[in-house]
C-alpha cells in the first residue's frame, strides 16, 4: 500500500513541509502544477518550471509521481475549444516532457455529473462521450510504461446515480480495451459515513481495474473541538480499511499536507481542518489512526 501526499511548489522551500512531505509519504500529486492552464497557459506554449520543481523533489526523495490532471474542465485556459486536436497536442506535450519521470496519471478527471450523466465540457461537446477513450489512448502511445486512471468524485457509493454511472462508465471502457488502469476515487468526505464504499471498490475492481483513493480528505465544520478530531480520526480509519480490505485498492492519497494548506476552508465555506497534520504541522488524531491502520 502507497501513501501519497499532494504537495505545492510554493511550500518546498518551507523546511518543516518540506521534510515531512518528504519523509513520510511515498508518493506525491502536485495540486495545481500539472494542470492544463499551468502548464500549457497558451496554445502548444508549455510551461513545467513549478511542476518540475515537485517532480524533482519527488525524485531526491524516492518518491513516485502521481500527475493530475490531463483533460478536465477546471483551471483550463480559455482558449481551449475542446478539439481532438487540442486534446492530443496537451496530452502529448504532457505526459511525453514526463516520460519515465511520472508513474502514474490522471488522464481524465471528472466527466460525469452528480445526476451520473456526462458532464458538459468542451470536449463533450467537440467529440462527445469517445473524447474518454481517445484521451487514454493518445497518453498510452505518450507513455506507454505510465499507469492511466480515470478519476472522480462522488461516486464512493454503489447506490447512487454517479456511484452506478462509474460503473457503466468503467464496464463500457473496459469492454471497448480502453487503456485504463485503475480507477481513482477522490474521497473529499465530512463526518457522515460513506454507504456501501468497500463494496463499490470491490465491484469496480471485479471489472478488471486497480482502484486508488486519490484526494482524501475528511472536512469539519470551522468551530470543531477534540470530539470532532476524535470522530474525524475514525472517519479516516474506516477510509483506510475500506482501501486494504480490497486486494486491488494500491494507495492512499491524501488532497493536502497539513490544515494550513487545505483547500476546503476556500471551497467549503465554513469547514476546515480537514488533513492529517495542523497547520502548526503537528499530527492530529486523524494520523495516528491512519499511521496505526496502515501498520
Ligand atoms: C483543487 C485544489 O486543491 C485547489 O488548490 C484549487 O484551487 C482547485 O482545485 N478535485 C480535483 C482537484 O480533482 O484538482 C481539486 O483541487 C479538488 C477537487
């Protein structure tokens, strides 16, 4: 079992982030730095200076690279009409300035809507629902050694509208030998429990892919206390076990080093303290759960 870390090039320079990034995770996601705005802000014009700067320190540290993300519809230049065109000269442009450097890549991100129907995105609508397959086509000829995941959120539940929708979407891919490797679930979660959540891991796995835990996180409301600590620590480890109890679940990425650095509080107004680590970097309940579920 993996645990990663996403990390931000802007804390690095930060020495006590920067060690214990470094030290207790063997695999890191930039958050930001890989996306398709940072990194190709104009077209065919590519920019890697704050990505390479993870990839880097990734690599003096031994740790594996998770890259996120190719082709989704946030922090996507303006520009981008959603063409095959566009699509394959960023994948390639990518994922080939990254070949043999990053192990693993969120090709697509997101593509379904709560309701479990395709979300509409430019590149739904330049080339409807094959704009998935050909993105995974066009990384694996880019890099054919790296791992392809399709990534979302809000599908953690067998039961629900996107939870049955990944399933079809992950079942037709398969049937069509789309490249796809694993399948990630992003887990940003509250305190509530997530139904059905080993099942769904175990059922998609059955189709013939890895699954991971991609972004995890388990937000509280701003004024939480000890108690609320305490049951966010449970939350994480019932996370953890959900992931070891399905033989094809390999890693565990948590969205943030510490409270500091989170983005709930900006996207979950009134929620926070949603890592492992507070932003004064000391472990919280929630670590030791996790650190002790993990063995
Ligand atoms: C978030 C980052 O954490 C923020 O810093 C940024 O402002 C917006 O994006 N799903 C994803 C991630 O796949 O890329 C998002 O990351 C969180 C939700």
């Amino acid at each position: 079992m993996v645990a990663g870390v996403a990390v931000r090039a802007d804390r690095l320079g930060d020495a006590g982030y920067a060690e214990a990034a470094g030290r207790l995770f063997g695999s890191v996601t930039p958050e930001n730095e890989i996306k398709w705005q940072p990194t190709e802000p104009e077209p065919g014009r590519f920019s890697f200076e704050a990505a390479d700067r993870i990839v880097d320190f990734a690599r003096s540290h031994g740790q594996r690279v998770r890259g996120h993300a190719l082709v989704w519809h946030l922090q996507l230049p303006p520009w981008v009409s959603g063409s095959l065109e566009e699509m394959r000269r960023h994948i390639e442009g990518v994922v080939g300035h990254y070949r043999g450097r990053v192990a693993e890549w969120d090709v697509v991100n997101e593509a379904l809507s709560d309701d479990g129907r395709f979300r509409p995105t430019p590149f739904l609508r330049e080339l409807g629902p094959a704009y998935i397959a050909r993105a995974f086509r066009i990384a694996r000829a880019a890099d054919p050694q790296a791992r392809l995941v399709y990534n979302d959120y809000g599908a953690e539940s067998p039961g629900t509208p996107k939870g049955k929708a990944l399933y079809r979407l992950v079942k037709g891919l398969v049937q069509l030998r789309v490249p796809v490797d694993a399948i990630g679930f992003q887990t940003h979660v509250d305190l509530r429990p997530i139904p059905g959540f080993e099942r769904q891991l175990r059922r998609i796995a059955a189709l013939g892919v890895d699954v991971a835990l991609t972004e995890v996180d388990v937000r509280l409301p701003e004024s939480a206390g000890p108690e609320e600590l305490e049951a966010q620590a449970v939350a994480y480890r019932r996370i953890v076990e959900a992931c070891l109890a399905v033989e094809r679940c390999r890693s565990i990425t948590f969205w943030g080093l510490d409270d500091g650095d989170s983005w709930i509080p900006e996207f979950f107004p009134g929620s926070g303290h949603a890592l492992l680590i507070d932003e004064d970097l000391r472990p919280k309940p929630a670590y030791e759960a996790v650190r002790r579920a993990l063995g």
